[in-house]
C-alpha cells in the first residue's frame, strides 16, 4: 500500500525534451543521421509519443512497436521467445512462468532504483531483478450517476448499498441488459476477476493490520487463502444468485478472452443506460467522460461493509525486460541500445510519454510524475489520502487465484475446494507439463501472426486454418475470422498446446447453404472493421478458402470498399446461387447478436430467434478451428505444411 500515490498526466510534444536523468546534456544532433539500432518491443496499443521520444533522445535507436493483443499475451511472449521471434523489450502481463527464463537479469542497472521498492520487491526471481512495472490504472467502480439518482439513490458508500441499487435496477427495468444484468466487468480476464475480489476485501481486511500480516505471512508460506479470503467473494456471489451479474456475458472462457470486446460491451451499455455500474478502470471513466451524452459518469474506490473508508486498487498495464538473447556475443550494441531505452522508461519524461500513449493515470516510479485533475473527486480524494493498495501477490498466484475463482462462478468447484486449491498452488506450485499434449502435424516454415496481420490482409497462417475448415466440413467455401486466430505456428512440429495459442475460442464450425448475395454481404461486413480504435482493426475480417476478393480499406472518414469478389477460377459468384459455406456459430448468432455478439454476421443468422434467419443450416460439425487444423494435418502425415500466399485476398492502393 502506498500513502504517496503516483500520478501522471500526458504532455504532448513537451515530452520532446533533453532527458538529463539518462542522456548527455545535450540532444544530440540529428543531421549527423547515424545508421540507427532498431529496437522492438510488443505492445497494446501503438505508441506514437514514446517512439518519438525514444528518437529525438536517441539518434542511433530506432524504436519500433508492435501492436499485439493475443488471447494469452504471455503465451504469446513466452511461445516467441523460444521460437527465435521474441522482441528486444519483452512485454508480459505476467513476469513469471517460462517467459522469466529468458529475461536479462536487471539487477546491476541504475534504472530499478527508479521504482518503488515495495512493487520492485514482489518482481525478484531468485533475488533478480529481471522486470520493469509499466504505469497502470486505478480500479474500482465506474457508475453512471445520473442513472442511481433517477433510482432514488445517492452514490453508494457501503456494498449493501451497491446491492440495493442494484435490486432497485431489476424491479424498475431500469439499467438492465437483455439477460436483466445490471453490473460489469470493463475487463475480461483471470488476473481482473481475481484483482476485483481482492480490491472488494481491501477495506475490511487487507487494509487492517490483520490483513497486512496475513499477507505477509501469505508470501512466506505461513498463511493460507482458506479461511480468509471467502468473504471477498460475497458480493460476486450475491449479485450473480439475484441475477444482477451475468456471468455468462462477462467472464466466459475467463483463461483465454482479452478484453477488448467486453471494454467496448461496457462501455456501450453504460452509455445506453442498460447497465448502472462496472467494475472497471480510470481508463473506462475517461473514455465515457469523453463521450457524448447527457449522463454525468463517476468513479468510486472499493467499498466497506462496516464504514469504513474506500480503497482503490492500482494495477500496471503490464512488465518489461530486456531478452536475454541480447547478452550473447556480437549483441553488445542491440543490448546497449534496448538497456538505454529501458532507462528512458524508467524516467519522469518516459513515463510520462508511455501514459500519454496507453491512457495510463498511475506510475511506479518513485518521483511523483503527474497530477491526477482529471479523476472524479472521490477518485482524487482516495488517492490524495493514500487509500490505494498495490497487489503484493506473484502475479502467477493472482491469476491462478482467479482461474478457480472463476470455476466457482461457473459452477464447477465449491468455494473451499477452490480455496483449498490456492492453497496448494502457493505451497508447491503447478506442474505445466501437459502430459495430454501431443505432435499433431509439422509446418515447413513459420506462419505468422503479427500487428493484427490476420485482420487485414491475407496471411499463410489464415489460408492454413481456412483451408483446414474446409477440409473438415467439405464445403465449397470457408469464411474464418480474423479475430478468431491469436497466435503464430512456427516451423517444425505442431503440438496440441501451440493450436490451443493459435485458435484458443470454442466456437463450432457449422456449414449452411448461402447465396452469392449473402456471401457478398459478409464479405463487405468482415472489411468494414480495417481500422477501427487506436489503429486495432476488428476480428470480423475474413481468411477465405474458396473464394478471392479485392478490398480497400478505410482511409481516414472514407469507409472500405469490396471492389470484387469471385471464385479461384476467377468466374464469378452468382447471387442467387446457393453454395455450402463453413462458418462458425458464433458468427450464425449462437451467442445472439445482441451487445456485440456474432460480429455483425446477421446475413448467416441461424439461432438467434430475434432477428430474421438469413441461411439454411445443413450441419453442425460440434468441431472447433483446432480441430479442423488436427484434422488437416492427419490428412497430411508425414508432411510438413508450406502454405503460401495465393492472391486470395487483394487490398487496393
């Protein structure tokens, strides 16, 4: 917990400044334009301010930034890494597991000095240093205002006040979604479940003296979660038995969905009136604070059932380390120059410009770098007062904490043998060996997914997968999203766990009869997302296998374009024809349409019963994407896959 909480504001381009804390005097001069140190590093979001930072400071760094935001992000370093493709700053949100072993030990460098100790502590491996924390959010609860004063209520200071709100919402119809919800998730994960149980339990136990020492004693192997922790599920609990949570909508397939689309499900429904309030992010309130409408929103900490004061919870947006790949002989000037960038970050200026660009409020730095003036009051006056708690937990026991956590809203595991569970993982940890994994194929080559390359424009890895579906179904045409494929084979053998980080959703593959004009429709629905949101463009897009299309994305207010689509052979599609397609259900309306569900594929609508149907279903194989791939590669035995670019989808200009 700190008393001194941290706080930044963005800067724009005064950022572009002479950074003493770890450059000469002077900036160097740019004319002299030396051959430049590239530099990578796997981000979020893109990061326009800090690369041009990095390169005024810097005229031998070019600092380049990959987009990525994969099903299992660690997963995703972790598999890179030992592929021979890991970047040179390693981003995790998760600074443990496998991912460490290939991390720089950190502990000799000036730059962890500019961190707060009590976080640097819980990042040793070994007694090493091998992390860096990036700036975070405070957590809590975003509440639309204007909606509990029409209720009848105040802002609430006590969860049986949340609770009666929420009662209130359910016998009004006011404030609910379409499954009667009326509360949120703003992120989707294992580590934000089990951030949220643990920020409810702060007021009333981790903030006391008791709950200091339990968790002292907790890292030392001397306490236990059960016995302690079960009260912090109570409200969870309570609000999913009165139907005020769905659990199905926020936290389904917690081990493998990001959170983009339950960001913008929140945010759209907080907007619309049909949810009240959110556990949620200062990120959340800024984006509705921005918004246009006629609703005040606010933030508000965690709250007591005994009166006593609110806590928020401070999270980082992730970790950085250096790859240790860079301390191998001949790597002295790549090592050099990503030490130098690290250093950068772990400055005032650096900090200030990576919140600039991820929309963080909250650094770990010692020095204060900011001012928090655009938080609510009851935000500012938590922070001001120290109310804000720092999770001391290994990151690995958080997410495990909320992996069973999870279970038991699921109805999977009682709430001791969950706790119980906990309780073993923190004594002896988990063996990862999957000892049901297995050899299911080999690629000649890597095939991979990069800065959402899948989402727009043909890859060797999307034609791979759509072949596949269309192996599996025998249809005539395969349509598989984007957004559907997370990760990246790399040449060799493909085991079970590497589908598993290629293709992790359980969406089942289905064929229906659709008629050249459907398909147009879908081809027009899946380009339509080419750039949306800080540059991320949407899953809908298609990888196809039996058809090619030509496509121009969207350039600034102008929307993408199909300029054409036709069969391989070239002849072309007949609109009225019907022709046996592989899609997924979730594209068919499984899911419904409803808050952003099936990515707007209404024109192959086979389950959801509010809209009209727009295809016959001819079979559901009960099959997912990984086991199309299983499939295909039993097809083949003994040959290594080479897929290769085949023109099947064409971007103009």
């Amino acid at each position: 917990m700190r008393t001194n909480a941290m706080k930044a504001i963005g800067l724009g381009l005064a950022l572009l400044l002479p950074l003493s804390a770890c450059t000469p005097d002077t900036v160097p001069d740019q004319t002299a334009s030396p051959q430049r140190t590239q530099v990578t590093m796997m981000h979020f979001n893109k990061l326009p301010t800090l690369e041009a930072l990095v390169e005024h400071i810097y005229d031998d760094i070019d600092l380049v930034v990959e987009q990525n935001a994969s099903a299992t992000l660690d997963n995703e370093s972790e598999r890179r890494l030992k592929n021979g493709h890991g970047s040179d700053l390693i981003m995790t949100t998760l600074p443990g597991g496998a991912v460490r072993d290939y991390t720089y030990d950190l502990s000799a460098e000036d730059l962890v000095l500019n961190y707060s100790s009590a976080v640097m502590k819980t990042l040793l491996v070994d007694g090493q240093t091998h992390y860096v924390p990036l700036p975070g959010q405070y957590y809590g609860y975003v509440v639309n205002k204007t909606l509990v004063e029409e209720l009848g209520f105040d802002l609430p200071q006590n969860d049986q006040q949340i609770l009666a709100i929420l009662q209130a919402a359910k016998d009004k119809g006011v404030g609910v979604g379409s499954n009667g919800d009326s509360i949120g998730f703003y992120n989707i994960g294992e580590s934000y479940l089990a951030n949220q149980i643990f920020g409810n339990y702060v007021p009333d136990f981790l903030a006391l003296p008791e709950g200091v020492i339990w968790l002292e004693e907790l890292q030392e192997g001397k306490a236990t979660f059960s016995g302690h922790m079960e009260p912090a599920m109570d409200l969870l609990l309570r609000c999913i038995e009165q139907g005020y949570f769905d659990p199905g909508t926020n936290l389904s397939s917690t081990s493998v969905m990001t959170s983009s689309k339950n960001a913008v499900h929140v945010l759209d429904r907080l907007l619309d009136r049909t949810m009240v309030l959110a556990y949620g992010s200062t990120e959340l309130y800024q984006n509705l604070a921005a918004a246009e409408s006629d609703d005040e929103f606010t933030m508000i900490p965690f709250l007591s059932r005994a009166g006593r004061a609110g806590w928020l919870v401070s999270i980082g947006n992730g970790y950085l380390a250096v790859n240790q790949a860079l301390a191998a002989p001949g790597q002295e000037q790549k090592l050099d120059a990503t030490l130098r960038v690290l250093a950068l970050l772990s400055t005032e200026k650096g900090q200030r410009a990576l919140m600039q660009d991820s929309r963080a409020v909250v650094s770990y730095l010692k020095a204060d770098v900011g001012a928090t003036h655009d938080l609510p009051a009851d935000i500012r006056d938590t922070v001001d007062n120290g109310y804000v708690f720092d999770a001391t937990l290994p990151n690995d026991l958080v997410q495990y904490f909320g992996r069973q956590m999870s279970m038991v809203i699921a109805g999977r595991a009682t709430l001791s043998a969950a706790m119980s569970a906990v309780d073993n993982y923190n004594r002896n940890g988990l063996d990862t060996a999957d000892q049901a994994s297995t050899i299911v194929g080999q690629v000649a080559s890597d095939l991979l997914y990069a800065n959402y390359n899948t989402r727009r424009e043909e890859t060797a890895l999307g034609d791979l997968i759509a072949d596949a579906v269309r192996h599996y179904t025998g249809a005539e045409i395969a349509l598989v999203n984007g957004g559907g494929i997370r990760s990246s084979l790399y040449a060799g053998d493909v085991w079970d766990a590497d589908l598993a980080a290629v293709c992790p959703y359980n969406n089942k593959i289905i064929t229906v009869e659709a008629t050249g004009e459907a398909l147009r429709k879908a081809l027009a629905n899946g380009i339509s997302q080419t750039d949306r949101g800080r540059d991320i463009p949407g899953g809908r897009f298609l990888q196809v296998s039996g058809l090619h299309y030509t496509y121009r994305p969207m350039q600034g207010d102008a929307p993408s374009e199909l300029l054409a689509y036709t069969l391989p052979d070239g002849s072309a599609l007949d609109d009225r024809h019907s022709y046996l397609v592989a899609i997924t259900d979730y594209m068919a309306g499984a899911s419904t349409y409803a808050e952003g569900n099936g990515d707007g594929y209404v024109m192959f609508n086979v389950y959801d019963d509010t809209l009209p149907k727009g295809v016959e279903l001819v079979t559901e194989t009960g099959g997912t994407y990984r086991d199309a791939l299983k499939s295909y590669f039993a097809a083949h035995p003994g040959q290594a896959i080479a897929p290769t670019l085949e023109g099947r989808i064409t971007v103009a200009d």
